[in-house]
C-alpha cells in the first residue's frame, strides 16, 4: 500500500501564494502519476495538475500559469506551487497517487482559503 500526507495549506490573501507538499511512503516505487484535485464547498473533486514519473506535467486550464507541480525523487515528495492565487482556489486539496489503472491512494487534504 501507499501513504500519502499532505501538508502546506492554510489562509493567504488573494494574489498569495502556497506551496503544497505530498509525502509518499510504503509502496511508492509502484506509483506512476501523482496529482493534486481539490474540492470545494457544495462542489465535485476536480483535477487539478499531474506529474509524471518521468516529470511530465498537466494542469486544469483554471490553474495554468499560477499553478506549478514538481517532485524530489530522492524524498518521495510532490510539491504544488501555487501563486496569484484567488478566492475560487479556496478548497481542499487532496494528492492522490496512480497505482495501476487508478487513483487509489489518497491522502487526507488541506485546506486552502483565500480571502478576497
């Protein structure tokens, strides 16, 4: 199995900026892709960007240019740096990694609040 935990999050002003950490261990060399989603309020889990092992990148069109995702192969961690942020960016945030065919670990999000 894989363990994910995330850390980073908290309250900024809009045009801020965070970076969020995810943190790998157990299994990990059988991950493939890991991504950040996020969920807001009274709104469905999204994708937010995706990182490749070999490090190629996707990013949900909301987040293009602000939004930069990256690892440290050496420390089994994904970073999301998140800049000019906005008050729609408010939500939790949630790594997942792809085991096989699907997302199947997920850590336990953080919260992002941007204040306008």
């Amino acid at each position: 199995q894989v363990q994910l935990v995330e850390a980073g999050g908290g309250l900024v002003q809009a045009g801020g900026s965070l970076r969020l950490s995810c943190v790998a261990s157990g299994r990990s060399s059988s991950v493939s892709d890991t991504a950040w989603f996020r969920q807001a309020p009274g709104k469905e889990r999204e994708f937010v960007a995706r990182i490749s092992p070999g490090g190629s990148t996707d990013y949900a069109e909301s987040v293009k240019g602000r939004f930069t995702i990256s690892r440290n192969y050496v420390k089994n961690t994904v970073f999301l740096q998140m800049n000019n942020l906005k008050s729609d960016d408010t939500a939790v945030y949630y790594c997942a990694a792809r085991v096989g065919s699907s997302y199947g670990a997920w850590g336990q999000g953080t919260q992002v609040t941007v204040s306008s």
